[in-house]
C-alpha cells in the first residue's frame, strides 16, 4: 500500500530545516518528531543554508529600491515641468506672429 503525497507548507519546512540546523536533536529524532523522511530534511537543511547569503547579500535592498522609485517620480515631475513649459512657449509664439 503507497503513501498518498503529502504536502507541507513553507513554515513547516523551515521549523524541520531550522531544527537540522540547530543540530539539537540527531536526524532520527526529528524524523519521529516531524514525521519526515530523513532525506527530505537533509534536502531543505541544505536548501535553508544555501539561502542564507542571500539575506545577507544586499542589507540597503529595500533603500536602493526606495531610492530608485523616488528619483524615478522625480524625472516624471521634471518631464511635466518641460512639457508644461514648451506648451507655454509654444503659445507665446503663436501669439507674437
């Protein structure tokens, strides 16, 4: 008789991954515990450690992005500051000929 498929959320799979890490408890300890095959923990301790760099990798992330977004609105405004003011010069033109 086969096991039907389970699936588990992503919050299950880092407490599992957190708990390898941690290294507290030996493999067959978390296997009973979770109720998890011993390979699919090492698989998402493995996952969960490659990971981590990421975090780390840009801690100004969210500022640069933020930065950005606002230089961005900035040479929006600027491009209808120029468009109101050519609009402006080309009625003024108008009007002198």
């Amino acid at each position: 008789m086969s096991r039907k498929k389970r699936i588990h959320s992503a919050g299950f799979k880092a407490k599992v991954a957190l708990a390898a890490i941690k290294e507290m408890h030996a493999i067959s300890e978390l296997v009973n515990r979770f109720e998890v095959h011993s390979s699919q923990i090492h698989q998402w301790k493995r996952h969960a450690l490659a990971g981590l760099e990421s975090l780390f990798a840009d801690p100004k992330g969210n500022r640069g992005h933020r930065q950005e977004e606002s230089e961005v609105n900035e040479l929006y405004e600027q491009i209808g500051r120029l468009k109101m003011e050519l609009e402006w010069l080309k009625k003024k033109r108008a009007q002198g000929d």
